[in-house]
C-alpha cells in the first residue's frame, strides 16, 4: 500500500497575507512599512539570513501518521503541537478508516551502508512472507485491545499494546522560518521515506501559499549555500 494511503496533511491555518505582513513588519524602521511590493525585500531577507523576519507570520498543518513518525516530527521543539491521546479515547474509532490498513505499512530493506536509510527489497516475495503474519498480529492487538476495554481496563493502560504503526493525528503549529527549515531538513534524503511524505506535502502546500517566499529559498537551496535548506532541492523527487 502506498504510503499516501495511510497519511494525510492538510492547513488548517496560516496568517492571513502572509508575506505582506513579513515584509511590512520587516520595515518596521521604515516611514512607509506598507509598501505592497516585497518580493525583492523578501529574497533579500533570506539570501542574507534575515531570518527573524520570517517568524512574524505561522501555519498550522493537520498532519494523519503513525505513531512512529509522530515521533519524529515531535522532535522538532520550535513547533507546537497538539496531538490525539489515547488516554482518551481510541485511536482506532477515532481514525477507523486509517486503523483498518495501518498494519499495510511498507516493507523496505535495510540499507547496510547507511543505517539511517531503507531500500527496497530487491526480492519481492519478501513482503509476501511477512504480510500475512503482520495481519494476523495486527487482528490479535485489536481484539486483545478491545477485550479490555470491556473488561473496564482504563483506556491509559489498554494503550500500551498498541504498536508503532497505530494511526494518530496531530496539529502542528510554527513560524514560516521554522516550516523553510523543517523541509530543508525532512525532505532531504536520510529522512524516514514516510516522514520525507508528510515534509514534501507540507512544503509543496507552501509554495502555492507563500509563492514569493519559497522561489527565494529554492534558489538559495539549489546555490547550496545553506545547509539547512537542501531539501528543498529535493521536493517531490522522493
């Protein structure tokens, strides 16, 4: 199963004229902040990491994954995130449509000379081997799961069955300057190919969002004069 089947992003928000608000806060020093024309402040802002600019305006993405790659994105401490708790309620209803395939995660080879990368199987009967045993354990969890549920065990106990590949939703919400590092980061090869997904959707949406602001960081991206930029370079290629 593709892995477009079992994750979903989506904005929920970003302030509104976006890059009009940088770039007139951006002249804050100026008697006229609210020039409409920014585009040439805007790429002088990143080609001389003026970087602060870019935190007078944020987004927030909904963001449907697996517990192991909310993991990941947890990592990123310059966001803020609000995430589904299984303390309280059951991820599986909750996300039904996601729990029903979620044990159809991709089954790829470890990559013996980069243990932060996976390949895939060169042997596809491979995943044949392993797919009905992963159903089967999958099916066992949930009714192991369920069972004590109804036997009054406390949703904050029940949850510790629950393997990596339950879905989970979460909100995360950062300044645009902490959105350009994250693609740069997350997009670029050595990324988890699942977390490269959520990193790509969340990037491509902000190129249609903050058109101006993106050309900009694509260009200092391909230029490799940042290195907290490259992903960019590899948007949509993964």
């Amino acid at each position: 199963m593709a892995i477009s089947d079992l994750t979903s992003v989506s904005l929920d928000w970003i302030t509104p004229s976006a890059e009009f608000v940088m770039a007139k806060h951006a002249r804050v020093s100026t008697v006229d902040p609210e020039r409409e024309e920014y585009e040439k402040l805007l790429r002088y802002c990143i080609k001389h990491s003026h970087w602060s600019v870019f935190e007078q305006a944020s987004a927030s993405f909904e963001i449907i994954t697996s517990r192991a790659i909310s993991q990941q994105i947890l990592r990123h401490r310059s966001f803020s995130f609000q995430e589904l708790s299984a303390r309280y309620s059951n991820p599986n209803e909750i996300l039904e449509d996601y729990a029903d395939r979620c044990w159809q995660f991709e089954l790829r080879a470890q990559d013996l000379k980069n243990r932060q990368n996976s390949i895939k199987y060169e042997d596809s009967d491979i995943e044949e081997l392993f797919r009905a045993r992963i159903g089967r354990l999958f099916l066992e969890i949930d009714t192991l799961y369920h069972d004590m549920l109804e036997a009054g065990v406390a949703k904050e106990c029940a949850r510790n069955i629950l393997p990596m590949a339950t879905p989970t939703r979460l909100h995360m919400n950062g300044t645009v300057r902490s959105w350009l590092f994250y693609v740069g980061l997350r997009s670029a090869p050595g990324t988890q190919a699942e977390h490269r997904f959520v990193s790509d959707s969340i990037g491509l949406a902000l190129i249609e969002l903050l058109p101006t602001v993106c050309r900009a960081v694509m260009a200092e991206a391909a230029a490799e004069t940042n290195p907290g930029l490259l992903g960019w370079n590899y948007l949509g290629q993964n």
